[in-house]
C-alpha cells in the first residue's frame, strides 16, 4: 500500500496462489465444522426459515435440543473469520489515509482516495448488512426486515 510502485514484486503468482488456498481451505473447514455442529441438532415441527437464503442462525433458532454449543462455535467463527479480515481491511485504510496525507497537491489527494471510494463503500456496505442480519434476527421476530437485511447482504454486495 505504501510503496505501490513494488506491487507486482510483492504480489507475485505464488502469493496470490497460497493466498486463494488459504481462502479455500479456510472456508471449506469453516463449512465443514458449521454442518457437522447443524447435524447433530434436531428439530421442532415449525421448519419455516423466512429468508431468502438458509442462513445458519436462523437454522439453529428452529431446534429443539440445547444450542449453545453451535452458537458458541458460531460466534468464534464470526469473531475469527469477520473480525480478523475487518481489522486487516481497517489496517490497510490507515496506511492508505496515512499515505494520502502524504501528497502534497489537493488534486493529488483527491485522486488518491476517489480510487479507493468505490471498494471503501463497497467493504461498508458488506458489513453493515451482515451485521444488520445477525443483530436483526437475535432481537426481533420481524420476518419481513430480517428477509430485507439477508437480500441485502446476499445479493447487493
């Protein structure tokens, strides 16, 4: 971020190679531990999900037995797997905005950022309706603002 000109020497084939197994392999054991804690719980006789989607917490409100282990092992994951791409996300726009003021010329600066506008907006967007799911399905029963959230969260971003 802070020496631009050194992108295609840092980011080579090999990086970006173990970059994307590293997303695979994370997702696919993410994926893999989310359906297994699903399977072993059973279900009441309601199995309506309003959503657009079968997103997993709202999996998990429709059983019958004890949910706190697959709710603890849900929030770690949220925790590890959003928190810790978010605090790289807000790392990298510091040093970008720590770069920006930097440049000496106002048109400079103003190029500068309108270049990171649209994914700044776009990282925003994602995280707020993927945090406008989760906090609206555990505070209230409205199907309708909960659908509207995970439209928003699935499709628009």
């Amino acid at each position: 971020i802070c020496h631009p000109l050194h992108y295609m020497v840092i980011m080579n084939c090999r990086l970006c190679g173990f970059l994307v197994l590293g997303s695979w392999v994370t997702t696919a054991l993410n994926s893999l531990l989310q359906s297994s804690m699903a399977l072993r719980l059973s279900f009441c006789t309601d199995l309506k999900i309003p959503h657009f989607v079968c997103e997993l917490n709202q999996l998990v409100l429709l059983a019958c037995n004890d949910t706190f282990p697959n709710d603890m092992v849900m929030y770690f994951a949220a925790i590890l797997l959003g928190g810790g791409p978010l605090a790289g996300i807000l790392y990298s726009y510091s040093k970008i905005v720590s770069s920006i003021r930097a440049i000496s010329s106002s048109q400079g600066k103003y190029k500068a950022f309108s270049t990171c506008a649209s994914h700044l907006s776009v990282v925003s967007l994602f995280y707020s309706t993927l945090l406008g799911v989760y906090l609206s399905s555990s505070f209230t029963q409205n199907s309708h603002s909960t659908a509207r959230a995970s439209v928003m969260y699935s499709v628009v971003t």
